[in-house]
C-alpha cells in the first residue's frame, strides 16, 4: 500500500452548497446540497487532485461502522465544517493525495430538495458534485446568500471522480454512471442495485416487509424516512406532486415494469456509461440480493465498459470487513490508476474475484468462471411423487462421461413430453413457507412442496452463474407466485444470514486505523468474522415469479386459472462450490415468507416437464 504523503490532522475541513437545475422541493428557487469536504492542505493551490466521493442519504440517519456526522460547531452545523468523517475514505484517502467528499442526495441531511428514490433527482444531486468540481455548476460558501461574493470554486480540484458507496450509496454512482457524465471515471458500487425494479418486485413479486399490508418498504413510504426534517419539518407539503408519482409510479397493486422503473433502472443505460466499474457483493445478500450482479455485469462486458468483480460468500456486508488488508491495496491501486493515470497492471489482472466456501479467494479470468456450463436436471417421482428424485438429463456436462446416441434420444423424448397430455401430475398445496427445507425435513413428503433430491455427486461441483427453473403448471388463482429453492444436503459449515441481513459478527479486537488520525478522528474499528454454523443442509439460492408476470414485467396478465402453462424463471445468481458427496435438492412451492402474503393457489405439476438448469464448472 502507497505511503502517506500528507498530513490528516492538517487537512483541509470544509463545505460547499451546490445549486442544482430544478427546485425539487417547490420552494420557489433552486435547491442547494450540502458537500462535506476534506483534502490535503500541502496540495492547496500547488496541484489539481482527485475526488473520491460517497453520495448517500443516511448521513443524519445511520451511524458508519459506529461512526456518524460530528460537527466542529453542532449549534450551527448549516455554517460548520465537519470534524469527523465517518468510516475510513478520508482517513486512508487524503493522505495518500486524494480529496474526499460526503454528500448528502437531495432532500436529506442538510440539503434541499425532495428524494426520489434513485430517481433523476437523487442522481442529479450527485452528477451536481461532479459539474461543480468540473466548473459546470454553481457552488456557495453559505446557503443563505446565492451572490457572487458568496460563491465557492472547486479551483484545487483535477475534475476527475470516483464514486464509492455501499448499498443505497453505491446504487446512486450506477445512476451517475447511466447518465455518462463527463468527469466520472470510475464507480465502486457494493452491495448496490442497478435496477430497482428488481429490488422492490424481483420477477413481478411483492417482497414481505413492514407496510400496512405487510408489503416491501415502498419508494414513497421509504422517502418519508429519508427526507430531511433540517428545518423542523418534513418537507412533503409541496413538492409538485413528487410524493404522488412516488406512490403512483411504484404501482404497488400490480408491479408492472413502467417508465418510473425505467428511469431507475441503470444497467438499461450500461451504453452511456463513460465510467469504470468495480462491483463487490456479496452471493447471500438478501438485502440487494444476486439479481443487481448477473445482468449487470454481462452488459458491462457487452458494452466494453472496463470492469472488475469481487464475490465474497457473506451478505450486505462492506469488503472492508470481508477482506481488509487487501481491500485497502486494491482500492487504492483502483483510484490510482482511473484517477491519477498510474500505470501499476491493475487492468491486466484477472477480471474477478471469487472468494470459496472455505474462505480462500481465487482469480478468474472473468464471471461466471470459465468453464461453467449448463447442466440440465429433470424430476422423477417417488413413491409419493412430491418427494422425488433430481436426475441429470446430461451425463457428459455433469459428469464427464462420454455422450452417446442414446442420451439423444432420451433428452428428445423428454423434451416431446413437456408438449404432450401430462403423464405424471403432482399436486402441491398453496402455502407461504420457509425457502429452506432442513435436513431433517427432507426424508418425508409435503403437501405443501415438491421435493426432488439428487444423488450423492461424486465430485465437487462449483456452481457460477445464474440456474434457470423451466416447467408446465396450472394454478388454483389469477395472481400468486411460483416459487424454487436450490439446497445443498450435506455436513458442513455454512454461512447463516442475521435478521439485519449480515453474515458477519464483530469481535472485541479493534484493527490499526486505517491511514491518517486527528483527535477527533481514529478510523479505528473491529475486526470482524463469518457466523458459521455446522448443519446438515444449506440454501444455495432461490428464485421466484410473479405468475401473472410469467410472460412480461411490463404487462399484468392474470393466470388463467384451471389452464396448463409454462413457467420459465431465474434463480438468484450465485458462485458456490457443491462439495463431493453432498447432493443438491429442488424444492418448489407457492409462496415464500420472504415474499409478500398474496392470494395462495394450489399448483399441478407436470413432473416430466420440469427442467433445472445449472451453470456448473
């Protein structure tokens, strides 16, 4: 890691308020953001530098890893710099030559205007910083007086950014990315969605959370939390209708991809993007689950856009925490590179990251690993037929034998049958249950599931990529969800997510601080460690549909109830290596406590026609 040049204690603490082009809140003048910045004082008027920003709206909200906004003069934050900058960004950062800047997204913390969820106003007040920096925008030394002998330039700055954050803070540099801002050149989105669509309704589903009606966090509902109350009052009174598109736009009752989705969904624009990406996540994250990753990533790569991957096996958990010494190298060689010009190989190094079941980490070429290919699974019944058997329908991917005529034919003629009058017919009952079905659970049948467990695998399968579930049903109601785990029987040590979506525990030891110190200021933090448990059984991942969105997002197609239909969906991505002598099971079944209590409906199965396919090295 670089060595530091300039001194923390001494950096420059200070504040800006930029104006955007709208008034987003309808007080009659455009809204000010508040940017908190720090930066080497030896630079000062010696060299232009970069910018490493983290645009949030949690700053007056949430601590970071225990730390929050403190002012130098609390009775008057609006006029007071800061004097500590949560997490470790400024303390590693600034001395090593970089500016740092925190800022609040529209309507939050101490800067006007209204948040609208990773819609264009939230961008804009990011893509603001990046305008201001680059001489595009008006900034302001107070908020009070928008005159000349009040405004602020951005005259130490190189022009030149990186946008960071973690979860809703690195959803927000997608979004700045999607608009191809110039000066943006690099993002490291973690934890972050690109689309939120697929975060509020993945596959048309409602997710289960704390609405009245037991419904995800809708956007509006979300926004009241986030909207600052800086003033001593919630700003929602008069925001030209912007609460009502909110609420409008979601389409809750039908969750319908639509143009409010369109204008927050950022991979759709991977085209524009003039930014590099580096992407860290986590394969359990059930908070901005796998869903944010696969698609992503594939367009960056169809869109030549540079890129970099890392996947850890924990949840919405920070690098920092997974990976630390490393992550801090990396980092900094990132920056250095897109946002100094230094030539140090990062960009002819292996595009990905993938960290195992046993914690080792190991470079790939790129994502999924080369070498995964789909293997195709069907279902055979059982004695009682919701407690079946999971059969390899391709002998030659999954276990390397030799291909033959005779697997022609047998893939042929069960392929013929998904088209025919069903033979073999199983009937779950509609149920919202847990996703995983234990160990101890899997030995009898469910009215509730069907339960198809594989062989014991006589090698150890590394599954990388997104598995697809493909199958003819006929549901009992015109608008429920069809739902798919993807377990792993089999002892071991296995990840276990808390409620609070984390998969990492703090221990009492503190790490050294991460760069530079002031009194106020130690970037001191514990050192953390996986929640492991030892189990018979582990989740691998799931996936479900909204089956009246079985054939388009974009259009509410009611089931027809009592009719023979055929369902394809994406299970969650993942990167997981089945260990030799474990077996891989395929529950399906209506409904999930994950998702939202919907209108059950009992399901026929078409048991020849189930196809699992898994990408598999």
């Amino acid at each position: 890691m670089g060595d530091m040049q300039y001194s923390y204690e001494n950096a420059i603490r200070e504040f800006v308020y930029i104006e955007l082009p709208f008034d987003g809140d309808a007080d009659g003048r455009n809204d000010l953001v508040r940017a908190d910045i720090i930066r080497p004082r030896e630079l000062d008027g010696e060299a232009r530098i970069p910018v490493i920003m983290d645009p949030s709206p949690y700053y007056e909200l949430y601590d970071r890893h225990g730390e929050k906004f403190e002012y130098s003069h609390p009775e008057d934050k609006w006029n007071s710099p800061l004097k500590l900058f949560p997490f470790f960004y400024d303390n590693y950062f600034v001395p090593r030559g970089y500016a740092v800047i925190l800022l609040a997204t529209s309507g939050t913390a101490l800067s006007e205007g209204f948040c609208d969820i990773g819609g264009p106003k939230d961008i804009a007040s990011a893509n603001a910083v990046v305008d201001w920096l680059n001489g595009r925008a008006k900034g302001y030394m107070t908020r009070d007086r928008r005159t000349p002998d009040n405004e602020m330039t951005a005259y130490w700055a190189s022009g030149l950014v990186g946008a960071i954050g973690k979860s809703y803070d690195g959803s927000v540099p997608n979004g700045m990315a999607a608009t191809g801002i110039e000066g943006l050149k690099t993002i490291v989105p973690i934890s972050a969605i690109s689309s939120q669509y697929d975060w509020y309704h993945p596959h048309g589903a409602l997710l289960n959370g704390d609405d009245a009606d037991g419904g995800w966090f809708e956007p509006d509902n979300f926004a009241v939390t986030l909207q600052s109350t800086a003033d001593g009052k919630l700003q929602r009174f008069n925001t030209k209708g912007g609460w009502r598109r909110l609420h409008d736009g979601a389409d809750k009752e039908h969750r319908s991809y639509n143009e409010f989705w369109g204008e927050r969904d950022y991979r759709a624009h991977v085209d524009r993007f003039k930014a590099s990406v580096f992407l860290v996540h986590g394969v359990n994250d059930l908070n901005v689950m796998m869903n944010q990753v696969d698609t992503y990533w594939k367009a960056l790569g169809e869109c030549g856009v540079p890129r970099k991957i890392w996947l850890h096996q924990y949840a919405h958990d920070d690098p920092f925490d997974v990976r630390h010494d490393m992550w801090l190298a990396t980092l900094e060689r990132w920056f250095d590179y897109w946002l100094k010009g230094v030539d140090n190989g990062i960009m002819d190094e292996p595009e990905a990251s993938i960290e195992d079941p046993d914690g080792n980490w190991h470079e790939y070429a790129s994502w999924p690993v080369p070498g995964a290919a789909p293997r195709t699974f069907g279902v055979r019944g059982g004695a009682d037929v919701r407690l079946g058997t999971l059969e390899v329908l391709d002998d030659d991917a999954a276990t390397g034998d030799a291909h033959d005529d005779a697997h022609d034919d047998a893939q042929a003629a069960s392929d013929a049958a998904r088209t025919a009058a069903p033979a073999h017919i199983v009937t779950i009952k509609g149920a919202r249950i847990r996703e995983l079905t234990t160990y101890a659970e899997s030995h009898a049948a469910h009215d509730d599931r069907l339960l198809a467990i594989g062989a014991p695998l006589e090698h150890g399968r590394h599954i990388s990529g997104t598995p697809r579930l493909s199958l003819r049903v006929k549901a009992g109601a015109a608008d429920t969800n069809l739902c798919a785990s993807l377990i792993e029987y089999g002892e071991g040590n296995y990840v276990q997510v808390s409620e609070d979506i984390h998969a990492l525990v703090e221990l009492k030891e503190k790490r050294p601080p991460a760069g530079g110190t002031s009194d106020d200021d130690k970037a001191i933090f514990p050192v953390c460690v996986p929640r492991k448990s030892h189990e018979m059984h582990n989740m691998v991942t799931r996936g479900w549909i909204a089956t009246a969105h079985k054939d388009s997002f974009a259009e509410f197609t009611p089931t027809p109830v009592g009719e023979w239909m055929d369902v394809t969906f994406d299970l969650l991505a993942t990167d997981w290596t089945v260990r030799a002598g474990h077996r891989l099971a395929l529950a399906v079944y209506n409904n999930s406590k994950r998702l939202a209590a919907v209108p059950l409906s009992d399901f026929d199965i078409d048991l020849d026609s189930v196809r699992l396919t898994i990408p598999m090295a």
